[in-house]
C-alpha cells in the first residue's frame, strides 16, 4: 500500500490548474469534433446544389403498386380457315376494334402504316370488305352525320401515303372533318423504312395493338393477332406517350429527329416493368417497348431487346409466330447479316437446353431464300446434346375465289410466348423492323409461374399449339 502523499498549498493550486486546462482542452476538443461533425452532415445542404428531381424513369416509391386491366387476346381467323369446335378461339379484330368505337366518349388516337378499309380501294367489291366499310363509315359519321359538339377527336398517325397504297380513306376522314391526320416520312430521319404500328387508344382508357392493319383484308382474309386492352388507364397512358412522338414528327415534320421531351419518359420498361393486375385475379409485369430506338426517350425499351429478354429468360421452349423471319437486313441495296434474334435463339437452344418452335408463313410472296436460314436453325437439333429447334410453315388455303384478292391468305401474327413471357408486337422479323421502322411491342410476363393460370401467356401459348398442331402449319423440309 502506496502511503498517502500530503501537498502544500501551492503544490495544490498547480495541480488544480492544471486539471482546469485538460478540462479546457478536452472540451475544446469535444467542440471541434462537434463541429466537424455537423460540417459534413450539412455539407450537402450547405455547399452542394440542391439534389436533381428524379427522372421519370426511375422508380418514384419501392411500393409495388399493382394497375388494374381488362385484356384479352384479338384474332383474325380468315374465311375458309376451320378448326375443330374445341380448339381455341378469341374475340375477332373486327368485334374489338367496334368495341372501341362504342367505348369512345372523347377521343381516338390510331397509329397505322396504311389505310385501305373500303372494297374499292383495292378494286375489289367483294362481300368480305363490308367489315373493312363498317368501321370505316363509323369513323366517317363522326364528321359527316354528328353534331360538331358530340364530335370525338380522332387523330391518325400514318406513314407517308405512296402511290400503292394512296391511303385515299384518311384523306376521306379530313376532307369531311372527321379526323386529324399526320404523315410520317420515316426515311427522312433513317434512311428507309415506314410506319408499321398498328394501334389504337381510346380515351385514354382502352387500346388495340398487334398485326392487323387497317385494312378490311386483316378483318376478313388474313391471319391476324392482336390484345385488347380495355378500362386499363396506366398502361394505356404509357403507348399513348409512343403515339404522341408520331404526332411530334407528323405534325411538326422537323429537319432532324429531336430532343424527346421529359413528359414522353416511361418509368415502365426492362428493368422496371408495370405490376398489372389482368381480369380482376391475375398478376403480371408489363412494359412496351419500340423500334427504331430512337423513336422513343432512352427510358423505353427497345423492341429488340423486348425480344431478345424474352428469349434469354425462357427456361422451357419458345414458341415464336411471325411471317417472316431474316436475320438480315433485306431492304436496303445490299443485303447484309443481322445475327441479333437468331443468335438469342441459338443462345437458347444450344446453351440452355430450350426447346425451340418456329411458325413462319409461306404464302405467293415469300422468298424461297428465307428457307436457308431457317433450315441453318433446324440443322442444330440434336437429342443427344439436348437441342431441339422445329420449323414448321403455315399456309393459309385459299379457293379460286380469294385467289384473285391482292395480298391475301397469309398468316400476318407477329408474337412469341415461352413459358415465361408473352410478347405481341407489330413488326415482322428481319432487322429492317428493328433499325429504321416504327413498331411496337407489349411484353407479359409471370410473376410467378404456375401450369393452372388462364392468363395471357397461357391463352397465347393454346393459340400457338392450335396453330402447330393444325393441318395448316406443314413439316419444313
């Protein structure tokens, strides 16, 4: 035990100055901690500009807000194609598109590459164009028969008119004030290509996408397929953002494509799809996507990569329905190789083990060369090394009677379903449709997967084993 240490006065009176400057020193030091503390903690408020508004296509809550939508699939099966009482079938074009003109309270946006409703404007007065004149003279009496306060507001964007076709109908509808109409002059800005949408948008509440032009043939004498959106607000706000950059173009007709604006941003694409709740039960993600990509602000998704996604991520099959398929660019003066969707294809069959199933349309005006390609895809089966890629042809009958119809009895879907996803769009397969013509797409996907689901991917993937299955689609040999 240390013994205890008396201090004089002054010893005392040192000691306690001593400890009087520690104390000081150490609450100095607490001090300047304090301060450097809040100097970083309010530096950003303080020395920084203020934080940027978040741009539309970012996600403004992490609460996933599910959009309610009434869909359902839309076909054209043409005249004289018969299926068995028990195979699938769905609402016509023709009906679908007379439910938008019943919905309609205030306006109609129509996107189209070309306009030939009437019979005589293919020379024609047969009795499969009076669906084709119905609509039309429905969208003509909101300019000939109705009160100018009742009038809905219709616009139409189209490609630019040539001399086959004229479009002779839009300029019917303006003349007797029945709808705006703009053209688009697409090899202005790409050098080739047209407008190959089809859409339609109602009140912004209801629209129409998919294959079938605004043709009576796509009602009537050609293989179309198409969805139907109705009382769906969120999702129809977002293509009418599509629609509204063919309006820019048509209407302004700039020297150069410009600047989107801010207000045709998506939050909705790839990597941020919209939770949708179809038919009051069933829960999707949805997005749309557009071709060229520059059509659209880089928040949209382009069609191509819509595609290419939907490919990537099947675990089981893709089953893919289009006219035409090239992995080329075929309409431009030299041809030249576009490998993008058939080397996903390969990626998928060769890579993963996915069973492949192609549907591609042989009619009078495909080219026997687009054989090659297909047969280079199908050459890679092999059940030993598990891939398995089949391409069949389907062919539309057709009797003496519809022989003498221009550009008739062809299937014309454009659509692809794994057992995953469900896509539909409205641009053949070749890379022209990708690079320099408007298109669009719509992607579905599960957010879960279960066999039992009636929903849109399930409903499309029944149409596709119709149509596989069916004595039309034929062994590709």
């Amino acid at each position: 035990m240390l013994p205890y240490k008396h201090l004089s006065n002054a010893e005392e009176n040192q000691e306690e100055n001593g400890d009087r400057q520690r104390a000081k020193a150490a609450h100095a030091l607490q001090m300047l901690c304090l301060s450097v503390f809040l100097l970083l903690f309010l530096g950003a408020s303080l020395f920084q500009s203020p934080t940027p508004p978040r741009r539309n296509h970012e996600p403004k809550s992490k609460v996933k807000l599910f959009y309610s939508c009434d869909m359902q699939l839309v076909e054209t099966i043409p005249i004289g194609l018969n299926y068995t009482q028990n195979n699938t079938r769905h609402i016509s074009t023709f009906d679908a598109w007379t439910k938008l003109l019943d919905n309609a309270t205030s306006t109609i946006d129509i996107g189209s590459f070309y306009w030939t409703l009437r019979g005589e404007d293919t020379g024609t007065n047969h009795s499969s164009t009076k669906q084709g004149e119905e609509i039309f003279n429905r969208l003509l009496s909101n300019g000939v028969n109705s009160d100018i306060t009742k009038r809905l507001k219709i616009r139409i964007a189209q490609s630019e008119p040539s001399s086959l076709p004229p479009s002779m109908d839009t300029k019917i509808l303006v003349s007797n004030g029945a709808a705006d109409v703009v053209s688009i002059n697409m090899p202005k800005y790409f050098d080739g290509g047209v407008l190959h949408t089809k859409l339609w948008i109602v009140d912004g509440q209801h629209f129409y996408l998919g294959s079938a032009n605004m043709d009576w043939r796509a009602l009537t004498q050609v293989k179309e397929m198409g969805i139907l959106g109705q009382n769906c607000p969120e999702l129809a706000a977002d293509v009418s953002k599509i629609f509204e950059a063919y309006w820019v173009l048509g209407s302004e007709q700039p020297d150069q494509l410009p600047s989107w604006s801010r207000n045709l941003d998506t939050i909705y694409n790839i990597d941020s799809p919209m939770n949708v709740q179809l038919n009051g039960n069933i829960s999707m993600q949805a997005f749309i996507s557009a071709a060229p990509p520059s059509l659209a602000p880089k928040s949209r998704t382009s069609d191509l990569d819509a595609i290419i996604n939907v490919i990537d991520k099947a675990v089981l099959f893709v089953d893919i329905a289009v006219m035409d398929y090239y992995p080329l660019i075929i309409y431009e003066k030299s041809r030249h190789y576009w490998p993008y969707i058939d080397d996903a294809i390969r990626r998928a069959a060769v890579g993963r083990g996915v069973t492949v199933r192609l549907l591609i349309s042989w009619w009078k005006h495909s080219n026997p060369s687009e054989d090659k390609y297909l047969r280079s895809l199908q050459e890679l089966t092999s059940p030993k090394e598990n891939i398995t890629i089949e391409v069949r042809r389907f062919i539309v009958p057709v009797d003496p009677d519809q022989e003498s119809l221009p550009f008739t009895r062809v299937n014309h879907n454009k659509y692809m379903v794994t057992d995953r996803a469900a896509y539909i769009g409205t641009s053949n397969w070749s890379g022209d449709y990708f690079i320099n013509t408007a298109g669009i797409g719509l992607t579905l996907s599960e957010t879960h997967y279960t066999e039992s689901d009636q929903n849109i991917r399930h409903d499309l993937q029944s149409v596709f084993d119709r149509d596989w299955n069916s004595p039309y689609a034929h062994e590709f040999k």
